[in-house]
C-alpha cells in the first residue's frame, strides 16, 4: 500500500499534509510513503528531511498511490491520474468542489472531506477544523498585538502607569478561546461574545470577562449555532456596539456552519473606535463578520484598520501543518488493518467524513447540491 502526500497548488496554500516526524507512523502501519518534491518546502520542510525520515520523494508518487492526502482537495490532474478504487483525504468544501466531486465519482475514487469528521469525542485526535483553528486563533491575536500601537498589559512603572490594552472578541468557538487565551497572555482586559448558552463558562475559564447582552441563545444541532433572525442580528450589532466602540483592538471569529458568517458589526460601529484601534475579521474569506472587511487585505474603516484573514492557518505553516499531519494520520490508523487501506463503512467517522465511494456520492447534502 503506498500513501502520497501531494504538493500543493491552491494559491496561497503554504500546508503541508505530512510531516517528516510523522512517516515513520505511517511505516509502522504498513504503507510505503511518497511525496511530491518541494511539497514541505513552504512550510520549511526540504525534501532530504522526508528522505532521512523514510520516505520516497518523486514527481510520479501519484501514479501508484493508494491513498493520496493534502490539505486542498487534490486538483482535476491529480485525480485523473488516480486509478479506480484509490482514495483522496483533505479538504473538499462541497459548495466551491462540485465538479472535482463529480469527476472523484465518476473515475471511482473513495474521496473523504477532513471538515465532515464528526464532533464526536472519539474523533478529536483527527478533527482539522478544530486543529487548523486553534493555529486561526492563535494568530488573530498576534495580528492584534503587531498592528495596536501600545502595550497588551498593565506597565506600572516609575514613569506613571499605563493602562493594558481592551480587546473584545466576538465568536468564542475553538478560534476565539485560542484568540482570548492569547491576548490574556499579553496582558490584556478581554471581554467575548458568543450565542451559544456554554459559552459564558467558557470564556470565564480563560479568565475574560463573558458580555452579557441578556439575548436568547442560539444552539443548533451538534452544539453549533443556529443563524439569527434579522431583527435578532440588528438587536445584537445595537447592542454590542458600546463594548466595540470600547476596545482597542476587536477580534471577530464567529461562524454558522454551512452559511455564509454572520453580520456582527457594521462599518458604523467601526467608525465608533477610537484612532489607532484595530479590527481583526477571521471570518473575512466566508462573508466577513465585519462589513468592510477583505480577506487577505487591510482597510481603513473611521480610524481604525481592518485586516481580514484569508486562508489564516496557511499564515503559520509548520504547526499548522504538524497538526493536520497528526489528524491524518490517526484517521489513516483508524481506516488500516493488516497493513492494508480498509475504510470500515459501518464506523461512524468513516461512514460521516466519506464523500465518494465505488461510483457514488455517499454524503446526501453533497449528492443533493450535485442532482
Ligand atoms: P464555528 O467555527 O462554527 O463558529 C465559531 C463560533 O462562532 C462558535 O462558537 C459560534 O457559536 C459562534 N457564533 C456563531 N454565530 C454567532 C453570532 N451571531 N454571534 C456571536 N458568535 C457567534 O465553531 P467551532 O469553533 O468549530 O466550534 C463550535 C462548537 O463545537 C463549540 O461548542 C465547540 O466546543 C464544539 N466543538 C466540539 C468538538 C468535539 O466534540 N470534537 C470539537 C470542536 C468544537
């Protein structure tokens, strides 16, 4: 059985899906390991440290791959070059991949989509949106922190006291508790929003301070969100709009899944911050929770500037990468027997994250969107 990890080719795309320190996992489980050349080279990652590692570097791995594995879903080149019954892991949005899906059927590729792993507590150790969101957060605040012109704590010194930073984070899942934890490690006051009803303990628990707006919450299935009616949304941006116009630096992180992200803040609000204040949109790229906002830009907005995320992991490619490797691999243990691929259908991870299979569409929402 022989696995490829590809380079990548999606602009922008700096991810690796395998790690040198990982090959030798995936030899003890049986695989003889390929990999395109320069495939870790964005992630500083050169090709004599998967040699030393045990793995074969070559243009042609794909050809005889079994399971292909790379961040973006693998290009119409790559699966052409599949033969039927090999099988593809990463990324694969339905909404932006539908003829690459068709074209995954149609040459009988088994493909499965990392964001279709279940919430299950079983699953954590191979959840990548979780992983890739923790990287997100994490350097939301550090964007934070470069772009204000002033400290992050409270400095009490000979000179006077200055007064820490006030930041506000809005959308505290996986992304935004990494973006509280780290701004609560520079120093700063951090207040945070979320809808859903767990929320509040959350936030307390990283030591910020939970923003009361005394709204109903919005739990959907899974534990995730629901979307929020219009005039929900008009009462929530009203009402937030005196913590925004407060904060030095605003992070935004929230998300619906399968929606475009929510409105949280207008331009209006924006222009209530005070000069020298920053705004940070991790949901730029998915419709941008503040208006105004563009993904892999910076604007100006009244006095504050406003950066907006585009593809944030990739912006730190080598723990982003060592984390997605790890998931792989443990979805890889948990689809090997006996030295060979053998995805268990009946297993629920298996059964949720597949998308193709023998011929067909096997994920219902995806088969819909295609029909
Ligand atoms: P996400 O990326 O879909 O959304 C980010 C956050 O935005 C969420 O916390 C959501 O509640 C919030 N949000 C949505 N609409 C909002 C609005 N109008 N105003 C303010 N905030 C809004 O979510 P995520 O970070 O992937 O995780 C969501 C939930 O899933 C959390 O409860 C998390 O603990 C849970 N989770 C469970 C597992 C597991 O069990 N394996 C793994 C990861 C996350």
């Amino acid at each position: 059985m022989r696995i490829v990890a590809l380079k990548e080719s999606h602009p922008g795309e700096t991810r690796v899906a395998m790690v040198p320190d990982l090959v030798g996992k995936f030899v003890t489980l049986g695989y003889e390991v390929g990999i395109e050349p320069g495939a870790g080279e964005n992630a500083l990652l050169s090709d004599d440290l998967y040699t030393a590692a045990g793995a074969v570097v070559s243009a042609d791995a794909v050809d005889d791959a079994d399971v292909v594995i790379s961040v973006q879903p693998p290009d119409e080149s790559v699966i052409r070059r599949l033969r039927p019954g090999a099988a593809t892991i990463s990324f694969l949005p339905a909404q932006s991949c539908l003829p690459l899906i068709s074209l995954l059927r149609e040459r009988h590729v088994t493909s499965f989509a990392m964001e279709l792993i279940p919430r299950i507590s079983r699953a954590q150790s191979i959840d990548a949106l979780t992983s890739q969101s923790l990287v997100a957060g994490y350097r939301c605040a550090i964007v934070a922190v470069e772009a204000l012109r002033r400290f992050f704590p409270l400095n009490m010194t000979a000179a006077g006291t200055v007064p820490p930073a006030e930041v506000v984070v809005l959308g505290a899942g996986v992304a935004g508790l990494q973006a509280i934890a780290t701004a609560k490690r520079l120093g700063a006051v951090v207040r945070a929003y979320d809808v859903r009803p767990s929320s509040a303990e959350e936030i307390a628990s990283m030591g910020a301070h939970p923003i009361d707006l005394e709204l109903e919450t919005l739990e959907g299935a899974g534990g995730y969100a629901r979307e929020m009616s219009e005039d929900r949304a008009a009462r929530q941006r009203e009402l937030l709009t005196p913590y925004v116009a407060a904060a030095d630096a605003l992070i935004t992180t929230a998300a619906v899944p399968g929606r475009e992200a929510p409105r949280l803040v207008t331009r209006q609000m924006v222009e209530q911050m005070a000069p020298g204040s920053v705004v940070v949109d991790l949901a730029a790229d998915s419709g941008g929770n503040v208006e105004g906002s563009r993904p892999g830009e910076t604007v100006q907005i009244g006095h504050a500037q406003v950066w907006g995320g585009s593809n944030v992991p990739a912006q730190m490619p080598g723990p982003a990468s060592r984390l997605y490797a790890q998931n792989i691999v443990n979805l890889v243990t948990l689809m090997t027997a006996d030295g060979a691929f053998a995805p268990d259908f009946e297993d629920e991870i298996v059964a949720t994250s597949c998308v193709t299979h023998g011929g067909d569409v096997r994920h219902e929402p995806t088969r819909a969107l295609l029909e």
